[in-house]
C-alpha cells in the first residue's frame, strides 16, 4: 500500500514539473510568434515596434492563410510549399 501511494505521488510531481516547463515554453514561443522576434534579437536589445496589425501578420507568415486551423487540430497544419513546383 505504501508503494502505491508513493508511485501516486511521484507521478503527480513528475506531471506537475513537465506541466510547468511546457507552460514556460510555451509561453516564450508564443511570445516570439508574436513579435516575429529571435531569441538572439531581443538578447541583443533589438526592438521592434507591435502593432495589432504586425501580430496578425506574424502569426499568418509562419501558420499560413489557415493560421486559425493549428489551434484547432495541429494536424491541420500549415502547407509548406515546395521549391520544386
């Protein structure tokens, strides 16, 4: 009985901890999905001024015209065109 509540317990901490670090990066990606910024540019100091309208571009050059279907199923990803065609 001991052993089940310790394997309850280390599960629990062990999702809680990968819980939380997908949530941090998740919020980083998100962050420079948005302002179409690199990790190196903003080390760098590197400003680059947010508009509504430069969000919304963003999100659409790296998600596609469909950029709401990613959300929706990530399946339904963006089509990446071939230099080939």
């Amino acid at each position: 009985m001991d052993f089940l509540i310790t394997s309850c317990c280390d599960f629990t901490s062990t999702g809680l901890l990968l819980f939380v670090a997908f949530s941090i990066l998740l919020y980083f990606q998100i962050g420079q999905l948005v302002s179409g910024q690199t990790s190196y540019e903003r080390k760098k100091g590197v400003k680059k001024p947010l508009t509504p309208s430069s969000m919304y571009k963003n999100v659409k050059d790296v998600l596609g015209d469909r950029w709401y279907l990613p959300f929706v199923c990530p399946l339904f990803g963006p089509k990446v065109k071939s230099h080939t065609e």
